[in-house]
C-alpha cells in the first residue's frame, strides 16, 4: 500500500447549497360535491402528512448545530467511488443555521487524520504541529474545510476518520477503483 502526505490546508467560509430535501404530503382530500364545480369542497380529513426532512437544526446553539462531515475528493470532486490518485480527505463544516456562527479552535480542527483498509481498524495515520487560534465566521449555508492529501490507494474500500477537537471523530467510508 503506497500512501504519503503531500500537505493539509484549510479554506475560509464559503457559501453552500444548503438544505435540498423535499416533504411530502400524503393524505388525502376528497371532492364530496357531484354538481358541476360552483361550490367550495371540504377538506373532511385530518392532515396526515409528516415532515421527512431531518435536516432541519435546533439552531438555539448555533455552534452545537454546526454539521460536520468527513468526504473523499478525487480529481473530479467528492467521490464514494473514486479513481485513483490524488486522493483528498475533506473535513467540511457547515452552518446549517440562518444566522452566522462564529467557529473557533486552537490550531487545526483537525490535528490527526486515521485511515483503514476493509475491515482493518488501524491503518496510516497522519498527525500535524498546529499552531495559532483561529476563528471564522460562518454565514448561513457558509462552510470551512480543512484536507490532508494522500498518495494513491490500493483498490478497495476504505475508511477516513479526521480526529476534531471539537466533536470528536468524523469518519467516512469510499471505494478505490
């Protein structure tokens, strides 16, 4: 297995497309009346629909509402299957909320990144000296990213785990082809 660090970073806010799920109605209303459609119709159900759009964030601590994500990129972007080399580890952090969050921690939000091959538990694992506070302010839907950049992988599935200062560990798994 080849596998090198070839750098980390970080990038500040920027927006996002935010929440793009869909609720659905489902009960149903029926039309009693059999003239000709002059009068009203009458609702006589109770409505039924639920809301199945989970995305939706408790924002009374917008700092505890922040969502927080790990993603493989490939050359072509954010990938579960992805193609060979270079590959990209994403910690993504997104303000789910309607007004900015201050987001603020010592050094990097992630210091230490892991990374495992199958069913395998450990495997490489990169570290980092950070330094400095840093604090940025995340407009809503707005995100910060911070990435380790890793050599080719051998084909199969994998796990990333980014080891936060914040929320503890965020893992992702993908294929490499």
């Amino acid at each position: 297995m080849l596998w090198w660090l070839a750098g980390l970073g970080c990038t500040d806010p920027k927006p996002d497309t935010g929440d793009t799920g869909a609720d659905a109605d489902t009960d149903a209303d029926a039309d009693t009346d059999t003239d000709a459609d002059t009068d009203a119709d009458a609702d006589a159900d109770a409505d039924t629909d639920t809301d199945t759009d989970t995305a939706v964030p408790d924002c009374t601590d917008p700092t505890a509402a922040l969502a927080y994500r790990v993603e493989a990129r490939d050359a072509t972007g954010p990938c579960t299957t992805c193609q060979g080399a270079p590959l990209t580890l994403y910690l993504v952090v997104t303000n789910p909320c309607p007004d900015d969050v201050l987001l603020s921690f010592y050094g990097c939000l992630a210091p230490y990144w892991g990374l495992a091959a199958g069913s395998v538990t450990t495997g490489p694992s990169l570290g980092y000296d950070c330094y400095d506070d840093y604090t940025a302010t995340l407009p809503p839907q707005g995100t910060y990213e911070e990435w380790a950049n890793f050599g080719p992988l051998d084909p199969g599935t994998w796990t990333a785990t980014a080891y936060t200062t914040t929320v503890g560990d965020v893992s992702t798994t993908f294929d490499v082809q």
